[in-house]
C-alpha cells in the first residue's frame, strides 16, 4: 500500500489503528505473528569454513595433492627428503590460508551495522498513554511520537507534525533535512513518487533535526526501506576481482603444465628401463612414480602465492598510512585498472555541511545579525554550531564576522516568535532593545520580499519601488542558478512589544537582504578529479539532492562535459534496463536517485567492461558499493554499513585518497605482475633443465635442489620486486585492459625466452664443471655417461650438478634485477632497490653455505668446487643481465 497517497484517516484504517494507537495486547499478538523490528540477520560461516575456502585454490589443491603422495612415496621408498618436501609445501598452504582469513572480513557485518542503526528505545501510544518500548518491540499500527533528536524506529505515515524537519541523508542523500506534513501526496500524474519527495513519510534509520510529530507504523524489520537495503546486500555476489581471475587462470596452466611432467617422466623412465632391458619391479615403478612428482611438486612455483599475498600485505599497510584502509588483500590491484568512479555527492564529493558563500544586501553585518538572531541553532563554547544545517550555517556565516550567537541573544533577548510553519514558509523572533523591541523575519525570498513596504538601503530605510523590487528577484535568480539554498531576511522595530501572532508580525517588514548557502565542494576534489581524468578515469556524481544543484557541484568540479548530460531518478525509472545500458555513457551526474537506481548505473557500467569503483558514505551507498568491483566508503561520515561492505575504506573521508590508492594500485600490480614473471621463467628453466637432463639420460638436480631454489633463491627477490618503486609516468598511462590476461603484452614471449635462456646457461655450467674437473679431455658420450659411472667420474658430476646448482640459483638472483622493469634499461632506473641487493646478498650466501658447510654439502650431495669454477659459475649467470637489455633494447624501438 503506497501511504503516502493516502490520507491520514485511509492508513490509519489499513493498519487497524487509531490516533490513540493500539492496545498492549493488540501490541503483543502483533509482535508474535510477525516478529521483531528488526532486520535479519547474515549467516555466518564458521571459522573453519572460512580457513577451508582459502584453500580453493587450484593451486594449493594441487600443492597438498602433491604433499599427500610426497608423503606416501618418502614413506614407501624410505626416503627422507620426501618429508622435508611436505613441511615445505604444507607450511607455505597454511600461512597464505591464515592471511587470508585474517585479511578478509566477511559482509554479514553489514547487517550487523545496519542493525546497529535502528533505534534502542523508542516512544508510542498504547492503551491511549505515551510509553517507551524497545524499537524492536514496535509493530504495525503502533504511533510513534517523534522529537527533535529522536530516531525514527520504523517506516512510518506521519499523521501530526509541527514544524517537523527529518534527516535523510543516509537513505536518500540529501544533505538538507526535509520539511515533513501529515497531508497525502499529490502524485501530478504519476503514483511513483521518489523516496526523498515522500513528505509524509518518515524512515527507520533517519533521524529528526526539528520539531515534533506523530506517525502510524505501516513496515518493520525486513520490510521497511532499510530492510530492502539489507535484503539487497545478502542478494550481491562477492565477486572475484580481475587478480584473484588471472591468478585463477595462471593456476589452471600450472597444473596442466605439471600434470603434462608427472605423465612425460614416469612414461619416459619406465620406456627406458624397457629398451637398456631393466626388469620393470613394483619397486622401480614406485621409484619412477616418486621422481615424477617431486620433479612436479619443484616445477610449481611454491612462493608464488605466498610472495602475492604478502606484496599485497605489504602494499595494504602502505596504503593504510596515505589514510586509504584495505579490508581485502586482492582488491588493492583493482584500483589500477579502475576506469569509472561513482562518487556520491553529500559528504564524498562535498563537506556534508551548509555555508553560507554569497550574500545581497547593503548591510552584510545586520544581514548576519539578522539571521542568527532569528534561528534556534546555538553556537557551542568550542565553536561549533548545534543545530538544523541550514540554520546552522547562519550562525556560523555570523560568527566568521565575529557576531557570536550567544552575545547577539545577551544583547537583543527574545522575547518572543512564530516558530517556522510550512505553510508560511518563515519564522520570526522578537527581541528586546535598549529602544524598545525589534522583529527579525527569515524564510523563503519570494514570500518574505512580498511583504516587505520597506527596504534596508545604505543605512537607512527607503520605500519598496518596483525597481528595488525587481533588482532583489534578479539577485534571488542568480543565485538559485547557481543552485545556492536562498534566504531572505526582513525587520520591523516596535516601541512596545507586539503579540506573537504570525499575521499581525509579518506584515508592512523592511527588506534587509539575501543569503545563499550550499554544501560546498571539498577544495581538495578539484585537483583529484583532473588527475583522475588524466589517469583514464571517469568520475560519475550519483545524488539523492536535487538535479540542480547536482548539476552545478558538477560543473564546478568538471564532473559534467558539454556532451553530458544529468539525469534524475524518475527518468531512470522510465528507461528499461536496455535504454540504461544504450545511453550510459550520455550520463554523468545522476539526481535525485534511490538505492537501487545506484545498483541499477554501477551494474550498467560493469556491462559494458568497466571496471566501476563506487564510493559513498550512507547506508543508501551499501548495496550499490557491493555491486561494484571495489567498492569505497567513508571513514569518518560514513556509517558502519559503508565500512563493512566496503572494499576500501578513506580514513580521511578524502576523495583524493583514492587518487593516491589508485597510483598505489597500480604500482602493487605492476609489482605482481614483475615478481610472477620473475618466478615463471625461473620455474620454466629449472622444468626445461630437468627435461633435458632426463632426455639425455642424466639427473641434473634432486628434488629438494629446486625446492631450495624456489623457496629461498627465488622467494627473496621475489619479494623485493614488490617493494619497487612505480614508474614515474604511472598516472598518465590509461587504465590496463581488466580481460587481459596474465600474459598479456608480451609477457608469455618475455617468460619463454627467459627460460630458455638461464636453461642454456644452467646446462653449459654442468659441462664446463665436469670438464673443468676432468684431468682429461672428455667426449660429449663420456660427459654425459658420467651420471651412471664408477664412484670416480661420479665426483664429476658431482662437480657439474654443483656449477649448474650456483649457476641456476645466481642467474635467476641477477635476472630480478631485470625484472624492476618489463622494458626500461637497469642503467635508467633510478635510485637502487635496496631490498633487492639485500636478497641478492642473503640468496648468494644461502647458496654459497649449502657448497661450503660440509654437512650441508653433504645432505645436498654438493662437490666443494674452487674459485676458478666458483667464479666461472658467477660470470655465466651474469650473463642473463646483458642478454636481457638488448631484448629489452630492440622491444622498445620495435613498440617505437
């Protein structure tokens, strides 16, 4: 039933309810039939079932898979090293799920902060007296009885009113509180009225600034308009952000990729036991079985996860300090290929507190006396102003001229008023003067100036002509386009204090003049809306305020172009999702709009491959920030609804944090996308020196040689590579493509040939280490045979696995060197990565103990190789570094 086209009486009758309310009993069989005021609650997941999911992964699944058989083979064969393979992996498993439980919080708290939101304790009639119930105990047909300060506990049809002003803000955005009546709604047409133009209807989760009322309950709990609200946060899907989707991909490929290893190896050692004419055993087989999957278990990049999230982590607490709060790890990178920002207006884009910024008037002091005297807002002893905004914003435009409320009242006592009336549109106050008494008048400038006979001009009162007249309506019309709320103020002086009667004040007044207020633009926003322009970002203003003023907070911020248009809610509600979708682009301040109008835009831009941030601070903002792929609420104004289902949070309610988390976003993933590529060629080289080792006949390392390598050699750098600096035109570029995949521009090439590379590199170390320890010349047969001989030439190989060992592990020290940046030379990049020497340094002397200390010598099967071959190992692995800049050289004058 839409109340609010109803009269009083007609919705009194619907909900089986008086003035008088309804009885306690009435009250009770109410309550038990349909259940608390309150809205319901989000399931929860247990702690346990939030550990497991971390564990999704296709990746880690394969990771544990390949533990589990790790762990049966080493038992089966008796071999040690198999163990030492699990700890590993496991360790690596459960520290990435235990971030990740950590990091992300779940959107059952959004509920909970919604809940938080209604009101404790309220006031209602029942049994005909005025009572306090708990807000929950409130049912259908009670009367509610509303003061300035109270929270309004349920939706509500107002049925008495007085001078009753309502803050909406949180539900519809509008940032003035909104002059109610006890009249139906006159639907001009149509009986789809917008939420913020119900004027008769009051709101659970909004609050009374002004005056007094009743309201009849017409819905509860789920059913209100906060309930639908929170029924659309339990509906949003948390969907995955392009990182989590590529990782996703990358891991799909790995594990092809591995599967493909463990068949080609276990099939090609057991085809060549058949033709050297071995006996195919249980044991053998077993054997065969056991090297095919720890050769794939070292093939995964087991730091991969495990480097990703603590870069992210590294980069949320970076964040954090330039006031931009992360509440999950993969949703840092989506900021960096953000390309549209639905920025809400009131408190995101703006103050969220009128001012007064022009004024008319020949007299702006007794102007600002004026209109201080004649409100209720009181100014506070630590300068702040208590009180409805608009009038607020009086107090505070006098204070600035230093008229302090509280002197003008000790000085000018009131002594009497017409409190404000709707009908009247002003208000007037009386106050006692040392030469007799004076009357203050404010209120809406059409009304007011037509009663004024008289006009405040240079400091003395002249007759109202019709030239006066007209130049006061020019200044009102200027300053309504300029969509500035305009008040007019008027005076009248009595030698004896005159009654309180509205009609017998307002009459025969002297105009003293105009003041325009507004919510004004943060001066902050300015700069950050041209950056995000020149960053490839579109910012879009969504607003329940009026289309006006919308229009004109966008134009002074450069939201709105001069092929843009503005669009208010009831024009969206005649456009099917289809006509939305078409013209989307046309549009960018959207007015007067409702909850699921900012859902209905957020998902019309995802439609069209957008990547859309949506920012806000009201529970109104909840559902659509849910719906966009990153959402931002506000930390200070925003309510713990916007901070719960947000995925970012501005500590300093700054919009140009989110520039600066935008550049920090895209320098995380540009980091991301280095250390991964760093690891894949690394991985692909050692998987490609394995293969054609055991194509030759020959075993270049042991398992737990490459699990050295990727957990400890690799790891490090990796991890340095996410603390390097972006480059320095990272905000000039245009947004990355979010369907790109992870080997998208050129990667996938960058990573083969890589690989390819250090491969080369790793294989000719082994021959120069065996020939290097060989008193004789050696036949490639005899080199390659060396493997399978006598305990003597076994001391070669030894001697080449070693070379190849410290060769592997500082050609991929040095090529993290190359990977700071995809395409620009080591020699222009700047000041040095510290981190990066300082891994370089930590992986060099891990490497060199497991040759030197004799009992990890041993356990790694290792020879104490001499300088000459120590150094020969050095300087081949260096040679990944010149070979990558004249790629890198001939990339940038091919891209040219």
């Amino acid at each position: 039933m839409k109340e609010y086209l109803k009269t009083k009486e007609d919705v009194l009758a619907g909900v089986k309810s008086e003035q008088s309310g309804i009885s306690s009993a009435e009250a009770s069989s109410r309550l038990e039939k349909n259940g608390k005021n309150k809205l319901a609650e989000g399931k929860k997941d247990s702690l346990i079932k939030r550990f497991l999911s971390q564990l999704a992964d296709p990746m880690i699944i394969i990771l544990i898979v390949a533990a589990v058989i790790s762990a049966v083979t080493a038992t089966v064969g008796g071999e040690g090293e198999g163990y030492a393979d699990v700890v590993i992996i496991m360790v690596v498993v459960i520290i990435n799920a235990v971030l990740g439980v950590y990091q992300e919080s779940k959107a059952e708290k959004a509920i909970e902060a919604l809940q938080e939101i209604a009101a404790a304790t309220s006031k209602v009639i029942r049994d005909g007296k005025i009572v306090t119930v708990k807000s929950e105990d409130i049912v259908v047909g009670d009367v509610v009885v509303l003061e300035a300060g109270d929270s309004v506990p349920a939706d509500c049809r107002i049925i008495e009113c007085a001078s009753m002003k309502i803050e909406e803000s949180a539900l519809t955005g509008e940032s003035v509180p909104v002059t109610k009546t006890a009249e139906p709604i006159d639907p001009l047409g149509s009986d789809d009225v917008p939420l913020g133009d119900r004027k008769n209807m009051c709101y659970m989760g909004s609050s009374v600034a002004y005056g007094r009322g009743k309201a009849v309950v017409v819905a509860t709990g789920m059913d209100t308009e906060m309930g639908k609200i929170a029924d659309a946060l339990t509906q949003a899907k948390d969907e995955e952000t392009p990182l989590q989707i590529k990782l996703n991909q990358l891991s799909k490929i790995l594990s092809f990729i591995v599967l493909g290893i463990c068949v080609f190896i276990f099939v090609f050692d057991i085809v060549r036991a058949l033709v050297v004419g071995d006996a195919i055993t249980l044991s053998s087989t077993l054997s065969f079985f056991m090297v095919a999957v720890s050769l794939a278990v070292a093939a995964i990049p087991e730091g991969l996860a495990a480097v990703v999230t603590i870069v992210l982590s590294i980069g949320v607490t970076k964040m954090s300090k330039r006031n931009a709060v992360i509440r999950k790890l993969t949703a840092v990178e989506t900021l960096g290929c953000t390309q549209i920002i639905c920025s809400d207006k009131t408190g995101t884009l703006t103050q969220n507190k009128m001012t007064v910024v022009d004024y008319k008037g020949t007299d702006e002091r007794l102007l600002a006396t004026a209109m201080a005297l004649c409100c209720d807002a009181e100014l506070q002893d630590d300068g702040t102003v208590k009180g409805e905004p608009t009038e607020a914003a009086l107090v505070a435009y006098a204070d600035k001229l230093g008229l302090k409320k509280n002197e003008l009242e000790d000085s000018f006592p009131r002594v009497g008023e017409a409190p404000f009336d709707s009908g009247r549109k002003m208000m007037s106050t009386i106050h006692k003067t040392p030469n007799g008494f004076v009357q203050y008048t404010k209120g809406a400038p059409d009304i007011v100036l037509s009663l004024c006979t008289t006009a405040f001009v240079d400091g003395k009162k002249v007759p109202m002509t019709d030239e006066i007249r007209q130049a006061i309506s020019d200044s009102n019309k200027e300053m309504a386009d300029k969509a500035l709320r305009v008040l007019c103020a008027a005076m009248r002086t009595y030698s004896e204090q005159p009654s309180n009667e509205p009609d017998e004040l307002e009459q025969e007044l002297c105009y003293i003049g105009l003041t325009g207020m507004i919510d004004p633009v943060r001066p902050e926003v300015v700069d950050a809306i041209k950056e995000c322009k020149s960053a490839g970002i579109r910012p879009i203003m969504i607003t329940g305020d009026h289309k006006d003023t919308a229009v004109a907070i966008a134009k002074q911020l450069s939201i709105i172009g001069e092929n843009q248009k503005a669009v208010t809610g009831m024009e969206l509600n005649s456009m099917s999702d289809e006509e939305l979708d078409e013209h989307i682009e046309e549009y960018s301040v959207y007015a007067r709009v409702q909850p699921e109008h900012k859902v209905r835009i957020v998902q019309a831009w995802k439609k069209r491959g957008m990547i859309t941030a949506m920012t806000g601070d009201g529970v109104n903002d909840a559902p659509s920030i849910k719906n966009a792929d990153i959402g931002v609420g506000m930390g200070i104004t925003g309510t713990d609804v916007t901070k719960n289902v947000a995925d970012m949070v501005l500590a300093d309610d700054n919009f140009a944090t989110i520039v600066s988390a935008v550049e920090e976003g895209r320098r995380i993933y540009d980091n991301i996308r280095n250390s991964i590529q760093f690891l894949l060629s690394s991985n692909l080289s050692e998987v490609l020196s394995i293969f054609f080792a055991t194509l030759c006949g020959f075993t270049l390392f042991e398992p737990v040689h490459l699990l050295w390598i990727n957990l400890i050699t690799d790891c490090f750098p990796a991890l340095a590579l996410g603390l390097e600096k972006g480059d320095p035109d990272i905000m000039s570029r245009k947004p990355r493509n979010s369907k790109d995949g992870i080997f998208a521009g050129g990667m996938g090439f960058d990573c083969a040939y890589q690989g390819v590379m250090v491969t080369v590199l790793t294989l000719v170390a082994y021959v120069l280490g065996i020939v290097m320890a060989s008193p004789e010349h050696m036949t490639l047969s005899q080199i390659l045979a060396v493997n399978d001989a006598n305990e003597a030439t076994h001391l070669l190989h030894q001697n080449g696995m070693t070379m190849a060992f410290l060769t592997l592990s500082m050609a991929e020290i040095f090529h993290s060197f190359n990977m700071r940046s995809r395409r620009q030379s080591i020699a222009k990049m700047g000041s040095m990565n510290l981190y990066l020497v300082g891994a370089m340094v930590l992986s060099l002397v891990f490497s060199t103990a497991v040759i030197y200390i004799p009992f990890l010598s041993k356990a790694f099967d290792f020879a104490p190789i001499d300088a000459r071959e120590y150094f020969t190992a050095l300087l081949l692995a260096f040679m990944v570094v010149p070979i990558v800049e004249i790629v890198k050289l001939i990339q940038r004058k091919t891209n040219k």
